[in-house]
C-alpha cells in the first residue's frame, strides 16, 4: 500500500478560514467530490505513465477511484502537505450511487468468474477500448487515437450481430459509416497533436463504440 498527495499548490488560499469554508464546500456534494478526487488521481495517473515509460515497465497501470482504500480532501500549510499532513482533511465516499449502480448493472465479479472457468472470453475489442479511455482520460489523445483505429475494426467485426437489438444495430451502423474517420484520426495523431474539432470526434467515436460495449455487457447477462 502506498499514500499519495496531490498538491493544488497553484491555488493557494488567503488564510485558514478561507480554507475551511472551501473544505466545507468541497465536500458537501458527490458531484464536487468526485471532480477533486479524479483531479487528484489524474495527476498520479501522469507520475505512473511518466514513471512506466522511464523504466521500460509495461505493468504499472492506472489507478481508478475504486482502487482506492480511503481518500480524504483537505488543507494544510506547505510543510505539512508536502510531508502527506494537513490541517484539516475529510474521508470522503468513493462508492457513489453512480459508481455503484454501474458496477452492479456489469456484474464484473460474474464475467471474472466466467472468463476464469472458460465460459467466457475478453474480445480484442474490450482491450483496445480500456486502453483507449486509460489515454483519453489521462489526456494522451494520440495514443487514443491510434488504439481507436485498431480498437474499431476489431469491434465491427467481433459484435456485428451480436445483440437482437435496435440500438446496438443503430450504433454500429453509426461506427460502420465513420470508419474512415477512424483511419483520419490516426493518421493525424502520426503527424502531431490532434486540433479541437478531431478530439471532439476521437471522444464520439470511443463513446459510442463503450456504450456499444457496456450494453452487450448488460444485455447478455
């Protein structure tokens, strides 16, 4: 087990009490608490990345907030948070009703259980899209792009007709027709870093290829 600290140090406040009215704030809804812990774990996603690539070691993967044992928001002077202290810090809930309503409707320790007994298996597709939302989330939106191409051809092959539904024949008819769009998104992310107009497509197309994903995931059972 490991503590981390992730230091807002570019938005310091005036004095205590300006921090605790800010703690109070910040800790008194799901929607806030979940921005402040996904900000802090986006900086240690960025560590981890940064830290993989200067070893060459391919096994030190992002964190999601339910890998967490506990999280607390806080504040403290620059001694203290520099040394993992603070002030005053919150233990704030990290199994928000969303969180808890999505992994129930994926049942993941069921679709474990039947990988493990071989009665199921991970398609290449499920993989690349992972990856693709690891990069996307963690603002490495050429890599995304690239793990998009690939990830897509793999989809539109390995779940062409794999659900009796409308909106996954709807989905897949909207994935099929910007397929070339895939292949653009590459090629440009080859050459450099993608304009506003290209992420803005990379985020549809991953969007709907994991919702896709997430009802094949929920449908089949």
């Amino acid at each position: 087990m490991a503590r981390v600290t992730a230091v807002r140090a570019f938005e310091p406040f005036g004095d205590d009490e300006e921090a605790a009215r800010w703690l109070d704030s910040a800790t008194e809804a799901e929607d806030t608490i979940d921005v402040l812990v996904d900000e802090g774990l986006g900086l240690l996603n960025r560590a981890l990345h940064a830290s993989a690539t200067a070893v060459g070691d391919p096994y030190l993967h992002p964190r999601s907030p339910e890998s967490a044992v506990a999280a607390r928001i806080g504040y403290g002077g620059g001694a203290q948070v520099a040394d993992g202290e603070w002030t005053d810090a919150r233990e704030v809930d990290l199994g928000g009703a969303r969180r808890r309503r999505r992994g129930e409707e994926l049942r993941p320790l069921e679709l474990v259980a039947a990988v493990l007994g071989g009665r199921e298996r991970i398609d290449i597709c499920e993989t690349m899209f992972l990856r693709a939302r690891a990069d996307l989330d963690a603002g490495r939106t050429r890599e995304a792009a690239l793990q998009l191409r690939v990830g897509l051809e793999a989809l539109l092959v390995e779940l062409s007709g794999a659900l009796n539904d409308p909106g996954h024949e709807e989905d897949m008819a909207i994935l099929e027709e910007r397929r070339s769009e895939a292949g653009d998104l590459a090629n440009q992310a080859l050459r450099g870093d993608l304009d506003p107009d290209a992420e803005a497509r990379l985020n549809e197309l991953v969007e709907t290829s994991e919702r896709i994903l997430r009802r094949r995931r929920i449908l089949r059972g």
